[in-house]
C-alpha cells in the first residue's frame, strides 16, 4: 500500500477483501485463555457498507479484549506512514469507550502495541485520531511511522458488550 493513497480500508470490495490487500481478523483474548467472546461481520448498517464487531469482553481468566485487526501489507512489513498526520475513522458504535492500536517494527511483543482511545456514538461519525496522541504501551521506543505494520480496533479493558461498526479507515 502507497501512502499516496490515504485510504486503508473503505469497505467498498466483497466482504473477506481490502482496500490495502490484506483481511481484517477477529482477535480476542481466548488466545490466551480468556472468554470474551465476539464476531466479526461484513454487512450494512444504517445503509453503509461496514464491519462490525459484537460480542462480550469478558475479564474472567485475566481477560478483557475484542479486537478487529488489519495488517496494512500483505508481506507483513510495514507502509511509510510518516508524511500523515493520523488516522480518520467513520464510525457507528453503543456510546462505549474503543480503543486503537498500532503496531510498527518496533513491536515484537503480543501485548505491546501504540493506543489511543475514542468513545463510538450511536450514529455515523467521523473520528479523527492524530498520531501525536498514541501512546507506548509496555514497550518506550516512540512511535516510529515509517514502518507502521497494523492496525486494531479494541473493544479492551472492562466486562462490556462491544458493538461497533467501522465504514472506513484512512490516513489523513
């Protein structure tokens, strides 16, 4: 994917392809034991393509997450991010608290990652998350953008039922 390009995934194609060549997945904690359960759907909502990410996160068993997740090539390697200034997200969501994570080449762990939060309202809205607002989580290397590898939705952190639904993804 060219980063002249600023869309990541607008949801245009059939449902199981993207806009970067790659498939979102549904990553939830039961990777390590955990029971939040969840799915990951290609439909319409509110007459927009979407997807949409439902479930139940779960703390029992040390648990916690649901997570939609689009690595951003399919090699695994990473786009050059650096001449963007951050992601845009159209949304729908329950009034609950999300969260994104990003992943670069500096990233070798499962559980670390570079968050920000957002809070999802019950209509199509558009989010703008500049990337001066991610933080480091378990790991102190600064958000390197020229080797950004991927990127998640996460419904992370409380028991809550996570809905929401994602029309498109883009740097902006």
């Amino acid at each position: 994917m060219s980063t002249s390009s600023p869309i990541i995934d607008n949801l245009s194609l059939p449902a199981g392809q993207t806009t970067c060549g790659t498939t979102w997945e549904l990553v939830s904690d039961r990777v390590m034991g955990g029971v939040s359960d969840g799915s990951l759907t290609h439909c319409t909502v509110e007459g927009r393509p979407a997807l949409r990410m439902t479930g139940t996160v779960s703390l029992e068993n040390d648990g916690g997450f649901l997570q939609m997740a689009l690595d951003l090539r399919p090699d695994g390697c990473g786009v050059d991010a650096s001449g963007q200034t951050g992601l845009a997200l159209d949304i729908l969501g329950n009034d609950q608290r999300y969260n994104i994570h990003l992943r670069t080449a500096d990233v070798t762990r499962p559980w670390q990652s570079y968050r920000a939060e957002f809070t999802a309202p019950g209509h199509w809205t558009t989010i703008k998350l500049p990337f001066s607002d991610f933080t480091p989580h378990r790991l102190t290397a600064p958000l390197d953008l020229s080797s950004l590898r991927r990127v998640g939705l996460v419904a992370i952190g409380r028991a809550f039922t996570a809905d929401l639904a994602l029309g498109d993804l883009r740097f902006y």
